[in-house]
C-alpha cells in the first residue's frame, strides 16, 4: 500500500484546452487513434472531456505529451495534414529534444507528387539529408533500410528536373546477386538486370503519374540503368543517384563518381550492414567512408534505426539484427 501511495506521489496531471472543434478532432484522430499512439509510445494516460485533453503520469512524459500536442496543434494550423504516422515521428523528434519545433521539419516541402501527395522529411535526420543536398554536389546517404534515404534524393531530383535546375535524372543500381542466381533468367543483360533497377522504378512512379515518367524515360530526360553502364560518360546539368552503393567495389565507386560533369549533383544511397559483395571484394562505400570525408563540397549523412518512416516493427527488427552481430 506504502509502495502505491510512493508510485501517486510521483505522477503529474496537465490539462490542455483545445478550442477549436475541427482541430481537436484532427488532433485526437478517429477513434481517438491518435491518443492511443501518444498514450502507448509515451506510457502516459490521456482523457478527453469536451475541449479538455488531460495527462496524467510521469512528470517529464506527461510534460513531453503537452510539449506534443501544442506542437502538433500549431502543424494543423499551418495546414499541414496529421496522418497516423507523423504523431510517432514527432514523438521521436521530440524525444530526442523537447524543444525542438516540428514546424522547422514536417513544413519544409521537398516535392508535391502526382497525387498531390506532399513529400517533406520525418526526421531531425532526414531534414539534414535533403538540406544537405541542396548546399553541397555530392551527397552520401548511409544507414538502414526504411529511413527514406533513397525516396528523399528521388524527390528532390524530381523537384530540381521541374525547377529546371538540372536536365536530367540519372538514377543507378549495382547489379550484383542477393544470395540469388538471376543469370539462368531468359533475355539480354539489361532484361537480365531490370529487377535490380525496379525499386527505382517504384519510387519514380510514385512522385510522377505514369503517362508522364514514361514519357520522360522515353525521351532520356530520366535514365534508370545498371552501373556498368555508366562507363566512359559524362554527366552534365544531371542529378544522379546511385542506390545500393555497398554493393560497388572500389573501381566502381571511383568510376561513378568522376562521370559527374558540369552542373551537376550526384546522391549515393546504400546501407554498410547489407553488402552482398564476395568476401574478398571490399566495399566501395565503406573505402568511400574513409577517403573521401575531409573533401569540402562532399558531405556525409548517416542515419540511424531512429530514423526508419517504415512499418513500426522495421526499427525493432533492425534493433534485433544489430545486437546479434554485436553478439
């Protein structure tokens, strides 16, 4: 009984009014979905009563839980739409630091799709990553699967393609064998390689609607092919994407990098703990890591298992996967 009375003693209750009636319920979400997102991820308890949102718990979440939703309250002001999703992004960006405003992140705008879908970063991360791209003409994006690293550098070279700041997209893929055998598959070698470059594929049909991206491939403005065939060009006024980049060797990666030309932008993706090279081929980007760091006018961007906008459970399995290397 002494131990309850102990555990009360430490509890905090805050209470919110929210007094337009629209903004709450966007707040709140259906079924109160949103409130039971904060109240799981935060270990908090949160009533509504009329216009009321009241908080109760441990004094630094319950205070991190208000910090929320005024943040997402000033969001929904600026006429940004609250999905699921963004209320556990900013419950990461604000628990890393509280004070942090996610009006800085979620408002800036990187490429309204054909969808009228707009793409802005979810992640204190992800905005370093597309700020970054647009300050330097080499960009190295470097973490786990689901952190956005090679849909935000698609969205930005389609946003630069229709500013008109470049001419044309160049987007690669290393070609090389995940634990599968794709060479008894029928057809030339681009055939061959044309499931290696469909992520690619996916992620433009995404921004652009189809009549339009296939038109564009069409014409060359947008150009998805394998790495090898990359040698011996230049690349002027492109924005270039290399995706996968742990699976290049070392004269790849020198090769990619030196076709940049005049007026041009290179982005490179990949993730250091999936390289699918023979063991006795080191990785281009890992050497890349270690060279090219203190070159001004490069800049490098790792991110982290915190940075995943997948599935909830993609950062958990992540987690899983990195202790039992470190095992």
């Amino acid at each position: 009984m002494a131990q309850a009375k102990q555990s009360e003693a430490f509890e905090a209750t805050k209470q919110l009014v929210i007094d337009d009636q629209q903004r709450l319920q966007q707040l709140i979400g259906e079924r109160n979905s949103h409130l039971k997102i904060i109240e799981e991820h935060l270990h908090i308890r949160v009533h509504l009563r009329g216009n009321r949102l009241a908080f109760s718990g441990d004094p630094a979440q319950v205070e991190l839980g208000l910090r929320l939703i005024e943040e997402l309250s000033s969001l929904l002001g600026r006429g940004y739409p609250l999905f699921p999703g963004d209320i556990l992004y900013a419950i990461q960006v604000l628990s890393d630091n509280s004070q942090r405003r996610l009006a800085d992140i979620f408002l800036d705008q990187v490429f309204i799709t054909s969808s009228k879908r707009i793409i802005t970063p979810k992640s204190v991360k992800q905005k370093e990553y597309i700020d970054a791209i647009r300050s330097h003409d080499i960009v190295f994006g470097i973490g786990p699967a689901g952190t956005g690293k090679t849909y935000l550098a698609m969205a930005m070279a389609v946003a630069a393609m229709a500013a008109e700041q470049v001419r044309r997209i160049v987007l690669v893929r290393p070609a090389v064998e995940a634990g599968e055998k794709l060479g008894f598959l029928p057809g030339d070698l681009a055939e061959k390689v044309n499931p290696y470059l469909r992520p690619l594929y996916d992620a433009l049909h995404d921004m652009m609607d189809y009549a339009r991206a296939s038109k564009l491939l069409q014409h060359g403005a947008i150009e998805v092919a394998p790495l090898a065939f990359m040698r011996g060009r230049t690349l002027n006024d492109a924005f270039a994407i290399l995706d996968e980049a742990q699976n290049t060797t070392s004269e790849q990666m020198k090769m990619f990098l030196t076709r940049l030309g005049m007026g041009s932008k290179a982005v490179i993706t990949g993730d250091v703990t999936q390289i699918d090279l023979p063991e006795n081929k080191p990785s281009g980007l890992v050497e890349s890591t270690a060279l090219l760091q203190d070159i001004t006018g490069i800049r490098f961007v790792f991110f982290s298992n915190k940075d995943v906008v997948r599935h909830r459970l993609v950062q958990d399995i992540i987690r899983a996967y990195e202790k039992a290397d470190n095992r």
